[in-house]
C-alpha cells in the first residue's frame, strides 16, 4: 500500500510540474487540448549534452527563450510523456524532471 502511495505522489508532482512548464513556456498552450499523460518513469540514459541539444531544439508549438534550472541535475531524471491534440492532430511531448519532480529540465 505504501508503494502505490509513493508512486501516486510523483505521479501528481511530476503533472503538476509539467502542467505548469507547459502553461509558462507554450506559444498558445490553449490550443493544445485533451492533455493525457502516461506513467512517470526514470532514465539514466540522459547525458548534460543530450540535456543541451534538447534544450536548444525545444518543440515547434513552445517559445524558444525558455528559461531552465541553472545546474545540471546528476543521476537518474525522471520523464514524463504527455499526448495532446492541436489542430486536429494528436502530438506527444517527453518532459525530463529533476529528481524532486519539481522543474523541467529539458524536453523534446
């Protein structure tokens, strides 16, 4: 029972800090409707250069001056996909977190 609640708990931080990047650094995050998310998961297959070329490429439908934590975070970072509509069409978005699931570190 413990396990589930820990597990629901991230599950919710790291929406939570998804929803809020999206909200902040979206070109128009109103026009991305039917936000699904899937289970948080965790990698250590991210290196600060992968970090880097993300950082630089970001997305078509999100600003480009986006503003990310200063330090690189080390070890495992946590990833959560969100699937979404815009313009007719379903698109999905990876998002890496920190290990605190409170800020985005870089997506694609």
């Amino acid at each position: 029972m413990m396990l589930l609640t820990v597990s629901c708990g991230k599950q919710y931080h790291a929406e939570k800090a998804v929803k809020a990047f999206v909200e902040a650094n979206a070109k128009n995050p109103e026009t991305m409707t039917k936000r699904d998310f899937a289970d948080v998961g965790t990698t250590r297959h991210i290196s600060d250069s992968l970090i880097s070329v993300m950082r630089q490429r970001g997305a078509e439908l999100f600003k480009k001056d986006i503003s990310y934590p200063e330090i690189a975070p080390e070890g495992d970072l946590y990833y959560l996909r969100m699937k979404y509509i815009h313009d007719g069409d379903t698109l999905q978005n990876t998002f890496y977190l920190n290990q605190e699931l409170t800020e985005v570190v870089a997506f694609k």
